[in-house]
C-alpha cells in the first residue's frame, strides 16, 4: 500500500454492484503518466471535502487489487478516509498542462490495442487517436436497474445504518439509470469500423440536464448530447478517447474496450513537450 498521486481523467457515470454498491469507475494519471484505475470508489457518498473533480489532483493510500489481473487496477486501503484534493490542472492554453499526460502514450490502431489487452501484463486503459469520428448514436436500453443488484444495495446500505447512530443515518438513493446507450461509430488505422458505447460521468448528466430543458423530450435530449459529443467535440479539435476495458470481458472478448471520456484541445501545429 502507499500514497499515491492521481490526476483524475475520468469518472463513469453510476453502476449498481451487488457486491459493493453504487460505484463510479475512476481512472487517471500518475506523476510519470502511466494509467492507474481505482475501483471500487462510493463516490456519491464520499464526504464534500473527498469529492474530486476531473483534471483535479488527489492524494488517495492505494493498493493493488489483487482480485483484478488488469495492471492499472488498484483499490482503496480504506474508503471511509478522507482523499486528499489537491489543484486542478486548468484547460487554460489549449489544455497544454494536461496535454504531457494524455499524449504520453497515444495508439492509433484498435487491433494493437486489443492484442496488448490479451497478454500480460493486459494493458486496461489507453488513449485512442481515430482516423475518422463517423458518427454519434443512441439505442434504448433498459430504463431500470436489475432488481437483485438494486435490492442488494439498499440491503448494504440498511446493514451499514444499524452501526450509526439515529441522528447519522441519512437515506441515499441510487443515480437514475440512463434510458439510452451512446455510443461513437469510428475507425482507426486498421481501418475497420466500430462502434463502441462512452460511459461518461458527464454525458449522463447532460442527459438529465437538457430532458429538463426539453420538456421531458427524450429524443430532443439525445439529439443534444449529440449535438455536443459529436458536432462540438469533433470538429475542428485534436480528437481523442479515452478507453478502458470491464473486467468481466477483458479475456475473450474481440474487443473488451469501452470509450470512458475524451479529449478534444484545438488543433495547433505547436509541438508540446512530453514525458521523456
């Protein structure tokens, strides 16, 4: 175990584990900018002052998760002790002060990717630049949670009250599941298309944000994150994803990789400095 350094580059939006409980996957950087994972994280009941944002900062006792055969995956020591925030890399520049992290290590083919993801030491998250972003779409999906998962989290969270004081017990009650899956149609340089879901903390809450502001229209409310995931984000930017595997899938499937955020600076012919 130590205290580690993580510069947070992704949140996921909510999942149920009847495991754990509510748990938002978080990945990032490390000083030297390799990949770290950190899961399980409760991050919705984390105290205001443990509550990081992306790009900020965070001091967090890790250890490796010996129940995960994914290199970057570590886990708390223990989750109930504060993290430690610390600054927020700014966008400020063209987002040249977190350019030296996500460009360390960039792959433009899928298939490399995919076969590193099947050997050790299995690599689980990396930046993809694509040849060409296609498209943005949606599908539905089921609009509830599975009714096992949910009932064990609210029969974790009741087993945890009996050990708090009246006065303490505050009833939590789970994100709202997104009705709909999104996803980007893309290719890279082998030059076969994909289309790969985004589970992105953020594009769940513009989601909720612009159904508000339609109306309750779901389909004006898809059409607006696409709008931004797709119309603003890609054009006219240096396009990248961010990417990492389930560990459910990462052995066997043709592909374990899901798109986790993304980065999209300006293009500039401004060669930045990188790790050496």
């Amino acid at each position: 175990m130590a205290l580690m350094n993580v510069l947070i580059a992704v949140k996921t939006y909510p999942t149920l584990s009847a495991e754990y409980d509510e748990l938002v996957c978080t990945a990032g950087f490390l000083e030297d900018g390799s990949w770290i994972r950190i899961y399980p994280i409760p991050f919705r009941k984390l105290a205001d002052d443990s509550q990081y944002h992306k790009w900020q900062w965070v001091t967090i006792d890790l250890v490796k998760n010996t129940k995960d055969l994914r290199n970057e995956s570590y886990r708390p020591v223990d989750i109930d002790k504060p993290i430690q925030l610390g600054p927020v890399v700014p966008s400020k520049s063209n987002w040249a002060y977190r350019k030296p992290y996500v460009l360390h290590e960039v792959y433009t083919n899928m298939e490399e990717l995919i076969a590193e993801a099947q050997r050790p030491p299995y690599k689980s998250l990396a930046v993809v630049k694509p040849t060409q972003v296609k498209d943005f779409i949606w599908e539905e999906v089921d609009r509830d949670w599975n009714p096992e998962k949910l009932k064990a989290v609210y029969a974790n969270q009741m087993q945890g009250n009996l050990f708090q004081q009246e006065d303490e017990r505050v009833a939590f009650t789970v994100a709202k599941k997104l009705p709909y899956k999104f996803s980007y149609v893309f290719t890279t340089e082998d030059g076969k298309e994909r289309t790969l879901m985004i589970e992105d903390w953020e594009l769940g809450m513009l989601y909720w944000n612009c159904l508000e502001a339609a109306n309750g229209d779901e389909q004006i409310a898809c059409q607006k994150v696409r709008e931004r995931y797709f119309d603003i984000m890609t054009k006219d930017t240096d396009f990248y994803f961010l990417m990492g595997t389930t560990l459910s899938h990462h052995i066997g499937s043709p592909n374990p990789f899901i798109i986790i955020g993304t980065f999209y600076p300006k293009h500039e012919d401004l060669e930045l400095p990188l790790f050496e």
